[in-house]
C-alpha cells in the first residue's frame, strides 16, 4: 500500500504525456490544415481547468476523467458556422486533409515511441546478457538440452547481444514458425546449437509469460547459501540469525544453494519454517516465519536475508549504446517491429489462437509503471514508448469512435464518391462505443482477476 502513491504517480505521467501527444498531433494537423481548433480536452467530463488561448481563443481544458482527451473543431454538423468561418470548418475540407487530420494523432504516438527509443539507445544501458538458467522438466529448452550457464550467441542466425534482445527476438519467432536454432557456449567454452520448439508459447493461448512456457529463464549462479547481509528488523534478524550463517536444511530438506533457500522461502509465506543452520563449525537450529508481501499480484514470503558474494563469478551484464545515426535506426525499427507484433497479436485474439485474459487494462499499466520506474529511467520510458505504440495501434483499427473508424468512413466516402449519411454514421458510433466499452469491462476483469488471484 505505501507504493501506491509512486505507482499511481507513474501512471499518470505515463497517461498525461501519452494523451496530450496524441490530441496535439490531431491540433497540429488541423492547424496546418487551416481548420479551426475550438477546444483542447485532456480528458472528459467535468471541465477542473480551462484557458482561452492564442488567435483563434481555442479553449485548453483538463477534465474530471482522464482516460482519454479530445480535439473538437469547428464542424457544420455540430452546430451553426458563420459564413466567413465556412472555409475553416472541419467538414468542408478534402477527404485528403481530413484523413491527415484524423491519423496524425496516431502518427503522433509512433514519433514519441521513435524519439524515446532514440533517446534510451543513444545514453545506452548497462543490460543482462543473454546467459540461460537450468530450464524446468519437461520443458521445451529442458528438452532441448539447454543447460545452466548456457549464453546464446545467435538465434536463427541472428547475432543476439542482450537478454531483452532474446526475449523480443523469441517472441517475434513464435508468432511465426514452430521452431528456432540456438547457437549457444556453455562455461566451458564449447559451442553447440540447440533447437527449440516454440509452439508450446501458442498452445497455452499465449497466457501469462511465454517464455516460461518455453522453458526460458535467466541464468542462476550457484551460490552457497550463505547469508551476507540482514535487513534491520526483518524475519532474519529478529530470529538470530548472522552475516556469514550457512542454511543447512528448511524443514528438513536439504538447501545446497541459495536459489533454493529463496524458492523455499517465497513459498513458505506467514507459516513458521524451522531453520538449520551452521555458525564458526557448530550446527544449531531456530524457527522463524517468513514476513508475507505483494509482489506482482502474488504474495510471496521474505525474511530478509541477501546472499554473501552476490557479485562473484562470470560477468553477467554489459552497456550497450549506440551512436546518433544507428540509434535512430534502431528506434525506427523497433517501433515498427513491435507495431507489427501488436497488430499480429490482436488479431490472432480475434481468431481465438490468443487468449483475451492477455487484454490488460488500467490496474495492470499502473502496475508496470510504477516497476518500470523503480527500475531506472531508461526502462520507464521504454515502457512509455511501448504503451505509445499500443495507443497508436488500437487507435488505427476500423472501430466507429476511433481514429481507425474515421478513416475508414473516409475510405468509403471516396468509393462511394459522397459521404455516409449522418443517420449511418450515428449508428455505427453506437456500435463502436458498445464494443470498447465491451472491451474495457473486458480489460478491467482481467486487471482485478490477477490483482486477487495473481
């Protein structure tokens, strides 16, 4: 509970930049298409805050709800137009000019995720590699012999430099083929390729997390468990525990490393574990009860305890930048790729090959804001930039009420060389306000079936 102001802080800065970006691609487009802007909204309803501005006195409003905005301009269907005014009225411009109108806003998102990749590939990251954890039995990396320590060095190929370039990589694959070639070197320096399945991602309708369908985790060096450092009044210290205690057994089952100390722990939340230990050669043996905490949805145990020599053994990250020119090339392409891979998604969940539990509403974009910018910078505005993209694509479908929708009467106007009727259009608005409105409640069920049920 007390993260809840940061995360709902996050979230908001997250929604404001992205809304205002949006409705200013429509303002600008308009201006330049000559049309008159009469209101800026930064949300709906109640107007809190407005102020008139510039020439034409267009209105600048914040609204009570802020899930959304608008750009209302001067339009001969909404109300009566002066005659010298005509000329500036939205309607009475060229399908042309107000097709740009309509997609600037979504152009808009597309530009921002382009500069704030831009801007993150330029400063440069200090990011995992590439280097696989022991894969779960049965498993499609278990069956592709994958092994701890391994780092992949190409895949289908493609040279792979970071774990997130993996993942992405692993993703964008599993929508298209079956199976991938691994190029990987393990610690002792030998090179093997391993081939891995990838169709196990699609048959669990893409729930949850892919990769740990697949078998792909992050590679856990096997440290002893032996504690290095105690947090002040935790679970750990309260029971007597020391820097330099060798965990022997949890309830009698024996711990050889410190990855099953943590999973032994996690899973022991607000139930009394019985702890052997071993102190300067003798062995003793205390009780103590793992403090019970939220963690992502799911609660979780901790007692306070970070491993001795956390920093010792092969080196597991690298900085990655890149200069002006090639970082804007990478931005261009991965705002592309993962524009591509959101269309791709939406329609397989149309077609029933995705699960629509994938749909994620409000709660969880808060939830991923605020981790993202406990993270650092960089990865709060990759996680911006990644809901810009998404904002753009949703806009573009062919939905009445959405940008999408727009252009897509304007398609048919110049196929039928004239206009829908207003009767048409009226009721096709009513349609696309039923079936966002359908696919909120949708994405709001999610969001409060993994908030209880993780």
């Amino acid at each position: 509970m007390s993260e809840l102001p940061f995360y709902l802080a996050a979230f908001v800065v997250v929604l404001a930049v992205l809304i205002v970006v949006h409705e200013f691609g429509h303002y600008l487009a308009a201006r330049l298409c000559g049309v008159r802007v009469l209101r800026f909204s930064v949300g709906f309803g109640r107007v809190l805050w407005q102020r008139r501005l510039g020439l034409d006195q267009t209105e600048w409003a914040v609204s009570l709800f802020p899930l959304g905005g608008y750009v209302k301009m001067l339009d001969e269907r909404e109300g009566d137009v002066a005659p010298a005014e005509a000329h500036r009225a939205f309607n009475r411009q060229s399908v042309g000019r107000r097709s740009i109108i309509v997609a600037a806003g979504p152009f808009a998102n597309f530009l921002l995720a382009m500069l704030l990749y831009w801007l993150v590939f330029m400063q440069g990251s200090l990011e995992l590699l590439p280097v696989l954890g022991t894969p779960p039995q049965g498993t499609p990396a278990a069956m592709a012999a994958i092994a701890n320590g391994d780092q992949v060095r190409t895949l289908d190929g493609q040279p792979v430099a970071t774990w997130n370039d993996l993942r992405w990589m692993l993703l964008q694959k599993a929508v298209e083929q079956e199976s991938v070639e691994l190029e990987v070197i393990n610690e002792r320096d030998e090179i093997a390729v391993r081939r891995l399945y990838l169709g196990a991602a699609a048959e669990k309708g893409w729930e949850g997390d892919a990769l740990e369908h697949l078998g792909i985790n992050f590679y856990r060096p096997a440290f002893p468990p032996v504690i290095g450092r105690l947090v002040s009044g935790a679970p750990a210290e309260r029971a007597g525990l020391l820097a330099g205690d060798r965990v022997l057994s949890l309830d009698g089952q024996v711990i050889a490393t410190w990855h099953e100390l943590v999973v032994f722990i996690r899973d022991a939340a607000d139930r009394t574990v019985r702890v052997e230990f071993e102190r300067d050669g003798q062995v003793d043996v205390i009780e103590l009860q793992p403090e019970a905490i939220q963690e992502r949805g799911r609660t979780v145990g901790k007692i306070g305890v970070a491993v001795a020599d956390a920093h010792a053994g092969r080196e597991l990250r690298t900085f990655v930048s890149y200069g002006f020119f090639a970082a804007g090339a990478k931005a261009v392409a991965e705002t592309w790729d993962k524009s591509v891979f959101t269309l791709v998604m939406m329609g397989k969940m149309l077609t029933g090959e995705v699960s629509w539990k994938n749909l994620s509403g409000p709660v969880t974009i808060a939830d991923y804001a605020g981790q993202s910018a406990r993270l650092g910078l960089d990865y709060y505005l990759k996680f911006m930039a990644l809901v810009s993209i998404s904002l753009g694509v949703l806009n573009l479908l062919p939905i009445p009420v959405l940008d999408g929708g727009h252009l897509m009467y304007h398609m048919i106007e110049v196929v039928r060389r004239r206009p829908l009727t207003e009767r048409t259009m009226e009721i096709a608005q009513q349609i696309g306000i039923s079936l966002l409105f359908v696919l909120m409640a949708f994405a709001f069920f999610n969001d409060l079936n993994r908030l209880f049920s993780g």
